[in-house]
C-alpha cells in the first residue's frame, strides 16, 4: 500500500467511530470499567478462505486508538495479501479493553470488504492465466482491472485490495486518461468529434480510450487511431470479429472487454489480441470476507 494509505484508512476507522456513537456505547462502558478488565488481548481470524487485506488497516486502528485516548497494540500474524483459510490467525490487538471494542466493528467491516475484493480479484486473475496456459497462448494474459465504480473515500483502499488479488487499477480518477464513453460521443455528436475535441484539451501523452457498442462504432474510432479501444458488452465471439477487424488495420491499440465479465465467463475473454479485462463487480458488489475478533 501506499504511504498515505494508512492516514487514509485512520480516517475511514475514525469516521466509522462517530458514525457508532462510540463515546455514549453504555455496553462497553459498563464491562470495560469491571475490575481487572480494563485492559486485554483479542486475536482476529479468518473464518473462510480468501485474500487477506487487514495487516496495514490493523495499524491504522492501532493509531487510530492512541488518536481516540483509549490506546492498544497490535501484532501481525498474517501479511496484506496472504491467503487463509476457515482459523489462520491474521491479527493480536492488545491494550485498551474500550479501544479495542470500540474499533472491533469498523475494523471488522473494512477488513472484511477489502479482503473480499483481494479474494475475488485474486480467483479471476487465477483463472485468466489458468486459461491463457492451457490455450498455450504466447504473450501476456490480458489484466484484470477495477474501474471507477467504487463508493466515495473508498477509492484508494479499494485499488489497493485489487492490486493485493493481482489486478491492476484502471483509472485512479479522471485525470489518468481520457475515456470516451457513450455519452461523451452523445454529447459531442460523434466519435470523431468527440476524439478530436478530447486531443485538443489533453495532456501531452495520455491516452485517449473510446467505447464501441458495435463492429461499426469499433470502425469510426479505429479511424480516428485512438490508442485504446474498450469493447462494451461484447461477447466473446464478437470480440474475436473486432479483433480481426484491429488486425487489418494499420496500427494496434491495446483492446479491452468490459461488462458482463463474471468468474463463469471471464475464461472465454481471456483471447488473444486483448489486453485489459475491466470488472466493476470487483468493488461494486463484492462479498465480504469473514472474519470474527474474539477476546481472550
């Protein structure tokens, strides 16, 4: 994970604080005051196998516990993108009886989904290469990518579970390349319109992307010889057509598939002349993975 990451992970534990009420939760406050109970020792662990996203977020409820005055340590057992299964221990926090029940949950929540996408980024880059071996095909196998399908302030965490699975991020934001989707070429009035008034304004050197419903979209946009072509709910045997249609021209942008990739179809995508499989479902509608904190 990046650098910032931790500060940013702090801030979503903290805020997942206020949301709870975590000052007036009377439960805590009448069992942590028992005596003899004012400090103690939890362990987290996985209870299905996956993709463990949660040792750097671990640390950041560690800072986030001195930040709240109630303060515990933490002790990894299990590093960002290990795999697990149902018992591997992943985490120790010890100190504050208070802190640590404060932050069970918000920890618990945000583990949970991150280590959810790192599990199912992880099984679909899995199967693309599981699949590009045993069509002994040359070359690279296409990325696996998210998208900008993620809720607010999850963005970076979110990218970075993707990356812990195997995948790639395909746009942090906006200003990481131009995409021309539908709307855009709606707006503009045309492909080439909307290509021409996108180089007009774009930074030197960036990439300029357009979606195609159609072999005749995939036409108008390989004239205007933009660098990548997105293929939109294309299925595979269309996509094998608009390769052959790439290969006849004089040049060769780099080809993605987007919508409609699930784990039971991304092995048929996974063809020669494409490079970059796009998923929103890896962050939109992801299944957790479970993970429980006991006390000792």
């Amino acid at each position: 994970m990046k650098p910032t990451i931790q500060k940013d992970l702090k801030d979503l534990l903290l805020t997942g604080l206020k949301d709870d009420g975590f000052g007036l939760d009377w439960t805590t406050l009448g069992t942590s005051s028992v005596k003899n109970r004012q400090s103690l020792t939890a362990v987290i662990s996985a209870k299905a196998c996956g993709v463990f996203l949660g040792e750097t977020l671990a640390l950041a409820a560690e800072a986030a516990s001195v930040e709240i005055g109630l303060p515990f340590k933490v002790r990894a057992l299990s590093s960002d993108g290990q795999a697990v299964k149902p018992g591997t221990k992943v985490s120790e926090w010890k100190g504050s009886a208070a802190g640590i029940l404060a932050l069970e949950r918000p920890y618990l929540n945000l583990a949970s989904y991150l280590s959810g996408i790192a599990t199912r980024t992880r099984v679909l880059v899995d199967t693309v290469e599981s699949e590009w071996k045993r069509k002994k095909h040359s070359g690279i196998a296409p990325r696996v990518t998210s998208t900008r399908k993620i809720l607010p302030h999850y963005r970076d965490a979110a990218i970075s579970a993707v990356m812990a699975g195997g995948g790639f991020a395909h746009r942090v934001s906006l200003s990481g390349g131009v995409l021309i989707k539908e709307n855009h070429i709606a707006a503009a009035g045309s492909i080439r319109d909307a290509v021409e008034g996108a180089r007009s304004v774009a930074p030197h050197g960036l990439k300029i992307e357009v979606e195609v419903r159609n072999l005749s979209e995939l036409k108008q946009a390989l004239h205007c010889k933009v660098e990548i072509i997105m293929l939109d709910n294309f299925t595979p045997s269309e996509v094998g057509k608009a390769v052959a249609s790439i290969a006849s021209f004089d040049y060769s942008p780099l080809v993605e598939c987007s919508g409609g990739i699930s784990e039971k179809t991304i092995a048929a995508y996974a063809l020669p002349g494409v490079h970059i499989l796009s998923i929103g479902g890896l962050t939109h509608s992801v299944t957790a993975l479970d993970l429980s904190l006991l006390v000792k």
